[in-house]
C-alpha cells in the first residue's frame, strides 16, 4: 500500500482531519463504514510515526452502534493532551445530531471513555478549534436543522467559546449565516478572527470576521473563490499567509445532474424528499473534482495562488475529492488529506512553493 492510502478498516470512507502532533507524529481522523448515514459508521484513527513512511492500521475511537458517527475533529490542547470531537446521528437525520469527545493524555496512545459535549439536537462541527490571543478556545459549530425545502439547507453557523479549556462553552451566532456550514477559522496578526464557510448553495466560499474574540461577527460575504456545496478547510502558515484546500468549482460552472447527494442510500434520502413542500433552498451534486490548494498572501483578501491537486482527468463518470484538511507541520510542509472516491483517504504533502508554482 502506499503511504499516499491511509488503511481503512471498510468499504467507505470520508470526512478526514489530519493533525501534526508535538511529538512529531501524525494523525488522520475520519469516518468509515457501509454507506454514510448508517449505524455502522463509526471513527476511525491511523497515525504516521515521526521518521515512517507507512501510516499504522486504523482504530475504532467511537462505540455507539445505534447511530452514525462522523465529522471527527482533533486537537492538541496541551503537549500530549489531544481531543477528539465529533458527530452522532440517528441514520441521516442529521437534525438528530449530538457532538461527543474522548481525550488522551498520551499522544492519542489511549482514550478517555465517550463523553457528550454538546447535546443540542441538531448541532454538528466538522473543522476544528482555534486558540484565540487571549487564550480562549473557539470551535465553529452549527445547526442542521430539518427543512421542508430539500436536504438541509436551513442551517446557520455558531461558535462555541470555552474560556477554561473546554471545561464550559459559551455560544454566540453568526447573523447572515442561514445555508453557510462548516466554518474554517484563523487567527489574523492582529488577533482578529476570520471564518471561511462551506455554501449549501453550491456558488462561492463565504467569509467573515470577528474583532472581538469571536462574540460578533460581520455579515458573510462570498470571496473570489467557488463552492460546490462540499467542505473546505484554511489554515495559517507560519509566515502569515493563509492556505485553503478545497473543490474548484461550484453550480453555475458545472450544473449538477442530480437533486440529491448521491451517496446516500437511494431509499433513505427518497424518505426525505418526498417530505418536500417548497423549492429546494440547497444545491446538490455538483462534481467534487478538481480539489486545489489556493494561497493568500493578505490573510484572505484575495487569493493569487492555486494549485490542483487532482483532477478528474483519467477517471470515469464524475470522481469524488473532497472533505480536504490541511495542516502545516513544523518542517513547513503542507500536509493535507482528503476524501478519495469514497474509497479511502488519501494524503499528500506540498509546500507554498509548489503552489504558487503552476510549472511545477
């Protein structure tokens, strides 16, 4: 197996986050199992020792065989203190939703037992948290809320704002925020925040920025750069320039021929939409392919530089790359992971040079 091909454990895989530990490992998060919205969807974690070149057979961190469990997130909160975050579901009612965590003392060695963290219904998370100048934590979150238009596309985005290291959160909306999911948030040199939002629309990457540690926010605006309706991830690079991986394309350039996600049980998702009442407010199916890393050189202004780094030349039909986390790791290395057909998940290593190269 290459190193490019985490191992996985199942048939379909997806939602991937990679994390460089203090340690100098790796480790890659993501969900696998039958089909996404089973119950046997469960998390996945595969680590990549410092100095290997093979990443270990993955591990089962989630044991709730009654819903799906997805979106994992880690985080580092102190030398060896890592967390693991994600989603619970009953099938694909993603309204059903609660968020959960474990942690680890040892470098993700061993796991606290399963805990809740947020028992909202509904709420979901899927990028991870930041540390903010003044030491609070903020983790973007938000709300799936059932619809009547379609699959999803009621939902809003919130931030929660621990100011004891997890031990409680505070929660403060994002006005303007109704179809924006999945924020990516960076710490600005000036210690102010900027969000990055995946569109339920499928038309462009949103932003917006908070300089107040994360309690008001300005309205999202789109940015220059297209949305598919897939998730996106930013991160920032020691030199302050922003890194964002995520689909070059979005609904008006590449109309999608299918109303539903497609990767979804036929059944379960038809029980959905035969609730429909009103014109679908989300927009599904556009291709997940190319997937690009872009970089901004103005902390997220504009974005002069995109790479590919793979297309859907060579492949059949309409391939899938997507869910991408990027993370640098401390020899300035680009690391990312990403969604590979639904197969597996795939890692690559890049630096901004190679961006901003389109030779190569």
């Amino acid at each position: 197996m290459s190193i490019h091909e985490i191992p996985s454990l199942f048939p379909h895989n997806h939602a991937s986050n990679i994390l460089p530990i203090s340690n100098g490992d790796l480790l890659c998060v993501w969900f696998g199992g039958s089909r996404e919205g089973k119950a046997d969807i469960s998390i996945q974690c595969s680590r990549l020792k410092r100095g290997s070149g093979v990443w270990e057979a993955p591990v089962v961190l989630s044991d709730d065989p009654t819903r799906s469990e997805q979106n994992p997130i880690l985080f580092e909160n102190a030398p060896g203190e890592l967390w693991l975050i994600y989603t619970a579901q009953e099938g694909i009612r993603q309204e059903s939703a609660v968020v959960r965590m474990r942690k680890s003392y040892d470098y993700g060695q061993t796991w606290t037992p399963v805990e809740p963290l947020f028992e909202e219904p509904g709420i979901f998370v899927r990028n991870p948290p930041v540390r903010l100048r003044n030491g609070d934590l903020l983790l973007p979150a938000y709300y799936c809320l059932k619809s009547e238009s379609g699959f999803l596309g009621e939902d809003y985005s919130v931030v929660k704002i621990s100011k004891d290291d997890g031990k409680t959160w505070e929660e403060y909306g994002i006005e303007g925020s109704r179809g924006l999911v999945h924020m990516s948030a960076v710490v600005l040199s000036d210690g102010g925040i900027k969000g990055f939002f995946r569109s339920r629309m499928a038309d462009a990457i949103y932003t917006c920025s908070s300089k107040d540690n994360g309690r008001t926010w300005t309205k999202p605006v789109p940015t220059s750069l297209p949305n598919n309706n897939a998730s996106i991830q930013c991160t920032k690079l020691k030199n302050g320039h922003l890194a964002m991986v995520f689909n070059n394309i979005n609904a008006e350039q590449a109309p999608p021929k299918t109303a539903a996600p497609p990767w979804f049980d036929k059944k379960d998702i038809a029980d959905i939409e035969a609730g429909t009442k009103s014109k679908p407010i989300s927009v599904w199916g556009v291709i997940r392919a190319p997937l690009c890393v872009a970089i901004s050189e103005d902390e997220g202004e504009t974005w002069g530089h995109v790479r590919n780094l793979v297309t859907r030349e060579g492949f059949e039909g309409e391939p899938e790359f997507s869910y991408p986390s990027i993370k640098q790791s401390e020899d300035g290395k680009l690391q990312v992971t990403f969604t590979y057909l639904r197969k597996y998940i795939r890692y690559e290593v890049v630096d901004e040079d190679w961006v901003k190269d389109p030779i190569g």
